[in-house]
C-alpha cells in the first residue's frame, strides 16, 4: 500500500457487486472533492455502514451501476475504495471519465472535517500519485466549481481553496485518455 493511506477494500466494507464496470485512463490530472452531505462517521464499523448505505441509495435510488465516487474518507482517518483508480464514475456530471473523485463521508457545510479526515484525503491523492494515477501537477477543484450543488460544503470548500493544488480558474475538461491495464490496482 501507499505511505499514510489505510485503505479500507470492497470487500472489507462489504460492497454489493457492480452492475456493470467501465474503466478509464490514467493517470488523470483532475480531482474532485465532495462530501455525501450524509452522516459523518468516525469508527470502522460506523463507516463500514455508511458505505454501504450510500451504495445502497446510489444504486438502488439514483439507479448506477456502484457507488459514485472514486474513494470515500471517514473521520476515522480511513480510505473507503469506491470505483477505484481506473474506473469511471458516476461523481461529477461531465468529468467522471478524466477525473478521480474523493467524498468525505459527512456534511461540512458548517464545520470542517476531523484532521484524521483531511489527512486522509491528502494521503489519497498522494497514493494516487506514487501509482501513476493522478498526475504530479493535478489540479483540484470543489464540486460545486462544475456543477449546480453546495458539495462539498461551505467549510469544506473555503479550505480546499486554500490547498496548493486547487485551482481558482474555471476548469476545462481534458480529452479522455484511452484506458490501458496496469498492475496496480487499489
């Protein structure tokens, strides 16, 4: 695994099986930060359970093939792997085929997330990095600077606008790149 990632797998939250699986290029130069504006979660188990909720609601509810996001984060410090690296999403209408997206699991419209969170989020993206996932000079960007929401929050989003990758420029979409098996897979 990578350096301060602890990664939490499919298997080990107790994911459902996709309905289907479509896979992208990597590395990517775009991230996305979210949060499931749900319940926030601080325990193994108690995320566990969100995760498995939020499938639930993404496949049953919203009818996609999996849970949406790339990688989830809880306020216990762990990386919940959703679709992975190399597949698309179901995150960010427009983006889900040339971008990774990270959803902190809570609602941080009035408070930011736990440092264990943040922490977590950054170790991701950094794992994503050291596998040739996420390019070197990424840019990063708040949901809301692609689409009509409020995610990831108020509070989450002034923080992240302090971050050194964010980028303050309105965000043009890349040419996807042709997906290509590698051998790491997380």
């Amino acid at each position: 695994m990578c350096g301060n990632m602890s990664l939490v797998t499919r298997a080990e939250w107790g994911a459902r099986p996709s309905k289907a699986i479509n896979y992208m290029g990597t590395p990517v130069g775009i991230v996305f930060i979210h949060h499931t504006a749900m319940k926030e979660c601080r325990t193994l188990d108690a995320c566990a359970d969100q995760m498995r909720i939020i499938q639930n609601f993404h496949m049953d509810n919203r009818g996609w093939d999996d849970i949406g996001y790339s990688f989830l984060v809880g306020e216990d410090g762990r990386t919940y792997e959703g679709r992975g690296w190399d597949r698309i999403g179901a995150h960010t209408r427009g983006w889900n085929d040339v971008a990774i997206a990270i959803s902190v699991m809570g609602d941080y419209t009035n408070h930011v997330p736990n440092d264990a969170a943040l922490a977590a989020v950054k170790a991701t993206i950094d794992c994503g990095i050291q596998f040739g996932k996420v390019t070197s000079d990424y840019k990063m960007y708040g949901h809301r600077d692609v689409g009509a929401t409020e995610c990831p929050g108020d509070k989450f989003y002034d923080l992240i606008r302090t971050w050194d990758h964010y980028d303050t420029n309105t965000p043009v979409k890349p040419t996807p790149i042709p997906y290509h098996s590698t051998k790491h897979s997380v």
